[in-house]
C-alpha cells in the first residue's frame, strides 16, 4: 500500500483531535508550544508520505512516515493534558503501520515508538516524582500495544504468503499457458505453398492465447485439403478438442470424401463434447488442384464464402448438423468449380462479432471479403478490424484463391 494512503487515517484523526481541543472548552491545551509542535511533526511526516509515495525509489526510507507520527502523537499529549488527554489512542495508528510489514523486527519498533509516545511528556520535563502510576501505565500500554502489533504482523506474514503462493500458482498457470499456445501455433500449416497455382493464406487469434479455434490444410494425392473448425467454448479445454478434432480430420486424407473425414471427428469427439456440454463446427474441403474441383461439407459452420473473378459471389451452406451431439448424425458432400481467379474464404463466427452494430453482418462480411483479390490481402484486412479490439471470440479466417491452372508443387 502507498505510504499516502496509510497516512491519510494518522492525519485524519490528527486534525479532528485538533479540532476539538480548540472548539470543546473542557478538553485542556496544557501547552501551546507541544501542542503547535505537534501539528507541525504530523504535517511533516503527511508531506514525507506524500514524497514517498511519488518517488518509489525512496519507499525503503517511510519507515520515517510512522516513527514521526509516533513523536507527533507524544507531543500532543503532551500539549494536551498528558495522562489526561483523551488522545493518547491514536498511537495505534502509527503501531499497525509498522506491524502490517512481515519483517519481525517491526514488532520491535512499534514498541519502542509506542514508549516514546508516552514518556514524551517526561522527557520535555514533566516531574516524575508522584507518577509511579503514569510509568506503570506506559510499561503496559506499551506491552499491550505490542502485543497488537505481533498479531496483526502475524497475520501481515500469513497474507504475505498467500499472497506469494497464488502468484506462484498463477505464473505457473501462465507459463503452461504460454507453452499450451505454442503448441496450439506449432499445429498450424506452416507452409502455404503446396499447389502450383494457388494460393492459400490463414489466421487464428485466440481471445485466452488458447482457442478452440484451429484452420489446416496438407497435400493429399491429387492436390490439397482445407480445414476451419470451431470448438464451442474458449480457453485449454476448448483448444485441446480442436487440436483432437484437427488430428482425426488429418487422419482420413486417404478418403477422398470430405463428409467421411466429419462422421469420423464426430465419432470420436460424441463422447467428449457431450460431457462437456459443447459442440464443434467445421468446414472441410478437399481441392483437385488441376481442374479445380471442390468438394466439400459443411458441419453447422455456414461461415464459407466462393468469391467469382467477376465479383459475384455465394455461401457454402448446407443444412447438416455440427459435430459431437451423438444423434446418429450423416453429413453430405456438395461440390463447386474454383475457377482462376476465383477464392475460398471460411471464417469463424469470431469475425461476425468484429460487425455486431451491423444490420446484416453476413453481408458485410461478404462485402468485405469481395474488396480483396487475393488470399493474403482478406486474411490482411481481417487482421486490421482485429487490431484494437477486445475480442469476445476467437478470430479465424481461412483463404484459397486460384490463380491459374496449377500441378502439385514436386514434394
């Protein structure tokens, strides 16, 4: 806590206690010098908090801050009637400064400071012949007053610990984090250039650094696939089903059937996603690189756009159900002609929500989409809403465009 801010009840309290000694007629000034001196200290030590608390660099000197207060406290009850004054409490204050520090020889502190406050008034010469009863009462007050003081540093230490056990945990938590991203960014293509002719560009912004978000795409035997899938959910447990969900769906490239690859995700992701409550969309896509041919399904995405070379353009939909609801699900394969010029765009529904003040965000997405000719500059220009915006979902986008009648790259 700010050196300020454990200053601010010290002068507080300080202020009112000089209020009503000057306004109650039957609280006494036994001495104006002590008692002026006292403000003096106590405006002092405000001003050195306020110094600390500015200058980090000098916040292991505000120690000064509680052990002025201590002197300021003193001289009040000197100016104030001494064993009279009704003040003498506001020694605690300056106490639970020091003794919410976990160090131990703080304890040690507050009782020498408290004992200050309350010989103050014998060592600016008050008699002490007489006052037996006074010395006892400051040997006990001051043993009290310490005995406060260990409690509430032992509670200071124990907090202090919890406190350092839940940063431990939480860094912990952020380091596998951090090594769970890589992974889930070590699982994306690495290489866009696996068709002559083509090219292909993607994105995936995680809003938690992992999502459940993922894109692929690998050569198969006569050109390529192409794989956008969203897991419901955000977080670990959302990017370890899509990293399953992408390792089956790579596990069929032999099949030539796109709805093959989907039944085979379902199957083994039902059980998963139905004790978890979630789903999974995908769009999954296989590309003759020669001729063009796509042939594709669509798990519940609907998300999928065929850009035309001469501007026009349609969505890939189809009626068939996500992944994972265990409801004896089919998916069926539909089929579409990239011709040159033409381009594949497939997004998550992260990129509706970069148009949630839209009427028809579908549309704009499209309008978008059809404002660039090539697959790096969608992929670009969805990147550029991302930037500056709290995401509420994960942002992928995928893009292929034909560039012209392409043979495989030679592996």
């Amino acid at each position: 806590m700010p050196p300020i801010l454990k200053q601010i009840p010290v002068a507080l309290l300080f202020a009112a206690a000089v209020l009503l000694t000057l306004s109650v007629p039957s609280l006494e000034m036994s001495n104006r010098t002590g008692f002026v001196t006292s403000i003096g200290v106590l405006v002092g030590a405000t001003a050195l908090a306020a110094w600390f608390t500015v200058s980090p660099s000098l916040a292991r000197f505000a120690i000064l801050v509680p052990l002025l207060d201590f002197v300021a406290v003193g001289l009040l009850r000197y100016g104030t009637g001494e064993g009279r004054t009704i003040f003498a409490s506001l020694v605690i204050l300056p106490v639970i400064w020091l003794a919410s520090e976990p160090k131990r020889r703080h304890i040690l502190y507050a009782f020498l400071g408290t004992v200050l406050t309350l010989t103050m008034p014998f060592l600016l010469g008050s008699p002490l012949e007489g006052n037996i009863n006074e010395v006892l009462r400051v040997l006990y007050s001051s043993t009290a007053f310490a005995g406060a003081a260990a409690v509430v540093n032992e509670l200071s230490r124990l907090a202090q610990r919890h406190l350092n056990d839940v940063r431990r945990r939480s860094d912990a938590a952020e380091e596998e984090l951090d090594r769970a991203a890589a992974v889930q960014r070590a699982l994306l293509p690495k290489s866009s250039a696996i068709a002559a002719g083509y090219e292909l560009a993607g994105l995936c912004i995680p809003t938690r650094g992992v999502g459940g978000d993922f894109y692929d795409w690998y050569r198969t035997g006569n050109g390529f696939s192409l794989t956008l899938g969203d897991v419901m959910g955000k977080g670990v447990g959302a990017g370890l089903i899509a990293a399953t969900a992408r390792a089956v769906v790579r596990s069929a490239r032999g099949d030539s059937d796109p709805a093959a690859a989907l039944a085979r995700a379902s199957d083994c992701l039902s059980s998963d996603l139905e004790d978890t409550g979630a789903f999974a969309t995908m769009f999954h896509a296989r590309i003759d690189a020669g001729s063009g041919r796509v042939d594709y399904s669509d798990a519940g995405h609907g998300l999928t756009f065929l850009l035309r070379a001469d501007g026009g353009h349609e969505r890939l939909v189809s009626d068939d159900v996500p992944l994972g609801l265990g409801l004896g699900e089919a998916w069926s394969t539909m089929t579409r002609q990239l011709e040159p010029g033409d381009m594949i765009v497939c997004c998550s529904d992260g990129v509706l929500d970069l148009f949630e003040d839209a009427v028809n965000p579908l549309d704009r997405i499209a309008d978008l989409l059809a404002s660039h000719r090539t697959a790096a500059g969608v992929v670009a220009a969805v990147d550029a809403l991302v930037q500056g915006s709290a995401l509420p979902d994960d942002v992928t986008v995928i893009a292929v465009r034909r560039d012209e009648v392409p043979a495989l790259v030679p592996a």
